[in-house]
C-alpha cells in the first residue's frame, strides 16, 4: 500500500453560471466581471487600440477647446468691466455738465425774474 493511495470521493454535482460564484464567495455581480477572461483576437486588439487613440485625441481636443472657451469668457469679461467703468466715468461727467447747465438757467430765470 501507497501513502498517497487515492480514496473515493464523492462529488457534488456543480451548479453551473453566475448562481455558482455567487454560492461560492461572491456577492457583488460587478466581481465576477474581473474573473472572466477576456481573449481578443488580433483583429480586435487592433480596433481596440485605434478606438483608444481616437478616444484620447478626441478628449485632448475638448480639453483644449474648453480651455480656450474659458480664456475667452475671461477677456470678455475684463472688456466689459473695462466699458461699464468707462461708461460710468462718462454718464457721471455728462450728469455733471447737466446739472451745471441746469444750475446756470436757473440762475439766469432767478435773475431775470427777480427783476420784473
């Protein structure tokens, strides 16, 4: 007799599918994802490939062109700040010159008919 003589075993029968990993040590579906294998062919490692470029420049671009949008708004932003200041520098002085001229008839109406 061997040490390692082989003894009978009885053997359950398997469930079979997601409900097995489950039963097992499994209780997150999202696990039995990472368990399978995925195996692509040439073909489609190659298309893989290309759809991640394709992908990453596409990305690149919005970013870029996000980017940009914003360094615009920021300079549209500084322009108008810099009109409404230059539009209330100069509402302020035409206000001044019409209360002068108002102030000036009123002066010569005063005059004119304090004299009556």
């Amino acid at each position: 007799e061997l040490p390692f003589a082989s003894k009978v075993q009885e053997f359950l029968p398997k469930k079979k599918g997601i409900k097995a990993l489950l039963d097992k040590k499994h209780k997150d579906p999202l696990d039995l994802q990472k368990e399978r294998a995925v195996i692509m062919s040439d073909q489609e490692r190659k298309e893989y490939t290309v759809m991640q470029m394709i992908n990453t420049i596409r990305n690149a671009r919005e970013k870029k062109a996000k980017q940009s949008k914003k360094e615009r708004l920021e300079h549209r932003k500084k322009e108008l700040a810099l009109e409404e200041k230059k539009r209330q520098v100069s509402e302020k002085d035409r206000k001044k010159r019409k209360y002068i001229l108002e102030g000036l008839q009123e002066k010569k109406r005063a005059k004119y008919s304090g004299n009556d």
